[in-house]
C-alpha cells in the first residue's frame, strides 16, 4: 500500500525534492514559500544526508549557490517569494545561458491578492523572459510530481526549470502518495563539450542563446506529451476551457458531474500549442482561467492562426486583479451564483500591529517624538519587515517602503536633492540582504542621512529564521567606513526612551552618515527561546 501523507503545497514541493535525490536547499525566508525550506531543515534525511539547508543572505546569492552546485552536478533547489525573483533576475536569467549540470530547480511562490506582497506580479513571465520551462502544479500530489520531474527535465534538457506556486497551492492542504527516495547524484562537473557554455563571454553566449532558441522547440513537444498537461473533451463546443495550474480546481468545482466543455489543463510550459489550437478549431469562443496576470491569454493571440473569442481577465469576464475563486470563475462561465452566506457581523476587522513588547514599538515611540517635535521637515524612509507596520496606528512613523533595502538608498537620493533629515529605518535582516551597498554608496558620497537598523536577531516577519548579520553588525558598519564614534548601539525599551532620543538627536545633527543600532530580541522568538529553556 503506497504510502500517504497529509501536506501543504510548500511541503509536498519540499518532500518531492528530498525524494529526488536532493543535496542542497537555498533560499531566503518570504511568504509563501518560507515553509519549503523550513520542512527541509527539519525532516530526518536531512541530516542523514548532509543537505544544504542553511538560509542565504539573500535571493540572488541563493540563486548562485545553487548554480554552483548544479555546475558540480547535484541537484539543487532554490526558493524564494515572486518579489525575490526581482532580487534573484540577474542570476536566474543568465543560468538559463550557462545551462545546469546537476538539476536545477527555481521556485517562486507569487501572491496573488498581495496577501503580505507589495505587488501581484506573475513568475511566470520570468520563465518565458528567460526561455526555460516552467511547471504549475494545480494540487498538492502534483507539487511533489513535479518536482521531481522537473528535475528529470532540467538534467535531460540541461537547463533550470522554474516551479510556480501561488499563496492558495502552497498554504492548503491535502493527501500526498510519495514514492521511494531516489539517491543523491555524484559530484560530476560538466563535461568538455559543455564547458564553454559556463564562461559568458559575448563570442561564448551568442553560440548558447542559439542554441537556447533551438532547444525551446523540444521543450515545447515536451509539454505537449506531459502527463501534466490534459485536453478532456466536451459535447459543448460553444466554449473551450483552458484553465492554468490551480484555476483548473476552480473550473471543475463547478461542475460537479463534469464539464460540459472541452477543458485543457496547463500545468507545465511553454505553451503547448498544437492542444491550443486544437481546442480554437473545435470551439467558437475560448476562456483562460489563471491565477495572477493574463500571461496565457495575451500568448493566444500569438499562437492562434484564425481569429477567436478569446475571454478571461483583460476582456472582464474574470477580475483583473487578485485571485480567482470558484465564485468568480461560476460569473465566466455564465452559471448562476450560489447561495451567499450573509457576513455574520460578529467578527470585527483586526488590522495587523506591532507585538506587544516588540523592541521596534519603543524604536518608533522615541523616533516619532523626536521628529515630530523637532524636525518637522524630516521624512523617514522605511523598509521591508516587521516594522513596515509602523506606518499604521500609532505610530504613523514611516513616509515610504518600497522594496528590501530601499530605505537607506532612498534617503540617501532625498539628501542628494538637500532634504534634511532624511532618516532611514531597515531591520537586520533586510540590512544584510540588500541595504549593505546602500550604505556604502552613502559612506562613499558622505551623505548626511541618519540609519537606524532596528535589530531583532531574527527575520522575523517570517517566524523567526536565522539572520544573516546578527553579532556582526556594527563591524559590518564599520568595514563599509561608517566612523565607528557614529555607530551607536542602544537597547530600546520604555526606560531608555531618554537615552534613544538623545542618540537620534546627536546622529541626526552629524553630517554625515551614522548608523543606530536599537538592539532587542524579537519578542516572539524570545517566548519560543524561554519555553525551550
């Protein structure tokens, strides 16, 4: 009997690769994708395999890692959420030059909805940029297939292949049937005729890209022979379904007993067009159902040869922005809507808050004070993390957050243009993933900006995972040339709210650049520390 278990989409991916003969997960904490990781480093072939599971610095340096270690021919498996991806692009767009040795796995969990996300961007726009093959699993059983297939895809085709996951697929839960454990590759690095396709000099990469195009051909007949990809007929040849990935559940809740239409399921790219144009030559008008952007049903117009109805979020039948349910895509499909359960009215909205005993709370108390009071003109450019929740109530800290590290660069250009004071407010872990070189091109310029790196000694918007810097920050500082007499370390608690204003006021009169360290662990991690002592 095969065994079962019960599993998120983030811990089915994660099983099927440790099953796949895994060596080595690199990753950088971020919703929804955190938990993959966090199932690998904690399940028992882990240690007994001596996988690579340690949190990176950030998504690019994860991406690199993990080529290095497809480059010495183990299977590598690299996460992230799809704003890493931005982080991640310089990397992963030019491993699809150098190709993979060992296999080489990419996922990108997107957020539709922006349920903790700045954006709603669609990964897989990211697969079609970099021309590789991308898979989208629409259940949990296929999350752990998948991977392991695409593992099997990237060492027969050497190349990465990107696994996309949205918010619903990878936080819900369902029954998994795993297999056996396959064993880890050898070390092997690439052979002499593959060689030259790892150095990309222009005379190098011009013959790969080539050859890149050319393999897009075979990577297409790929998907349309996969098992993953199904074309079910329909007496009803009015309509065409093509539903994507986790939108295909969507479509079939609503048909109980079957859909009546012909229905194409896509869960791996490219596109596969010769089942595409099959369904437009039988049908008279089409709908494309997919989670995030319109990424299928903007490719149709370029695959079908004869004009076709073609419907779905950018003609309005489907909302153009957040996710799909199986009540807006009842609305496309023309069906009645179901009987709606009236808001009861008993549960009162609760916006999300600092915790209570958060060191970031007394950090902003003793901030907000000393600019409110005396420095009118001062703006504070905030980041990504916990404290990004010092915009609301409150504190109303914060002017603006962007993306991770954008603080301290963003003060940095308001100073450049004679804003004073610009102040900027990051967290220890953002400040190693990306607002290191902020604060070298600002030490650099002597650029009269104040940074307060609020430090938690964790990441701790994503349940407390190791941080990058923690101990190291103020030699970090340091080795970027801020002037040691203007790093200035304080613990920030109700008692010494004096002590932190009087730190904000001296570093905010210095002209030049100065780094506050507010040092407290984060109250949560501290509680989970305590009961384990």
């Amino acid at each position: 009997m095969a065994k079962r278990e019960l599993l998120l989409g983030d811990e089915a991916l994660a099983l099927g690769a440790l099953h796949a003969g895994l060596s080595g997960v690199y990753a950088y904490p971020g919703t929804p994708s955190t938990e993959i990781t966090e199932y690998i480093q904690l399940h028992p072939l882990t240690a007994q395999r001596g996988i690579h599971c340690a949190w990176s610095a950030n998504e690019k340096t994860a991406m690199e890692e993990a080529l290095g270690m497809s480059f010495a021919g183990k299977r590598a498996l690299v996460c992230m959420k799809h704003v890493g991806m931005n982080v991640a692009a310089d990397a992963f767009v030019n491993a699809a030059m150098t190709g993979a040795n060992g296999g080489l796995v990419v996922v990108a969990a997107d957020d539709p909805s922006m349920h903790s996300s700045q954006n709603e961007q669609d990964s897989r726009f990211y697969g079609k940029f970099a021309g590789v093959p991308v898979f989208e699993p629409s259940t949990q059983q296929e999350a752990y297939d998948m991977v392991q297939e695409a593992f099997g895809l990237s060492e027969r085709h050497r190349i990465p292949v990107l696994m996309r996951l949205t918010t619903r697929m990878a936080h819900s839960r369902a029954v998994v049937e795993v297999a056996d454990v396959r064993e880890q590759n050898a070390l092997h690095c690439p052979e002499a005729e593959h060689k030259r396709q790892w150095v990309l000099m222009p005379a190098n990469s011009r013959v790969r890209y080539k050859a890149l195009l050319e393999e897009n051909a075979r990577l297409e007949q790929e998907a349309e022979t996969s098992r993953f990809n199904t074309y079910t007929d329909g007496t009803d040849k009015s309509l065409g379904i093509i539903a994507c990935g986790i939108a295909h559940n969507y479509v079939m809740e609503n048909f109980a007993q079957g859909a009546p239409y012909p229905v194409l399921k896509i869960s791996q790219y490219p596109l596969p067009a010769a089942l595409i144009r099959r369904m437009a030559a039988e049908c008279r008008a089409l709908l494309v159902a997919e989670e995030g952007q319109p990424v299928v049903e903007e490719a149709l117009r370029g695959i079908l040869p004869t004009p076709i109805a073609i419907r779905g979020r950018l003609t309005g039948e489907l909302p153009r922005t957040g996710e799909l349910t199986p009540d807006s895509v009842r609305a496309a499909l023309g069906l009645a809507p179901l009987e709606a359960h009236a808001p009861s009215g008993i549960v009162v909205p609760r916006p999300p808050a600092l915790c209570q005993g958060c060191g970031h709370r007394d950090m902003y108390a003793a901030l907000t004070e000393v600019v409110r009071e005396e420095y009118p003109a001062a703006k504070v450019f905030s980041d990504i993390g916990c404290y990004t929740l010092g915009w609301l109530a409150p504190f109303h800290a914060i002017d603006t957050v962007v993306d991770m590290g954008a603080s301290i660069t963003m003060a940095k250009g308001a100073a450049d243009a004679g804003l004073r004071p610009a102040i900027a407010v990051i967290g220890d872990s953002t400040f190693t993933h990306s607002g290191m070189t902020g604060l070298l091109d600002a030490v650099n310029e002597r650029s009269p900006i104040t940074v307060i790196i609020s430090d938690n000694l964790t990441t701790g918007m994503t349940g407390g995972q190791d941080s990058a810097g923690t101990g190291r920050l103020e030699q970090i500082c340091a080795g970027l040339g801020v002037d040691p007499a203007h790093i200035r370390v304080t613990v920030p608690l109700p008692k010494n709210r004096e002590e932190m204003k009087r730190l904000i006021r001296e570093e905010i009169a210095y002209d030049g650049v100065s780094v506050i360290v507010p040092r407290r662990e984060c109250i949560q991690t501290a509680k989970r520390h305590a009961a384990k002592k």
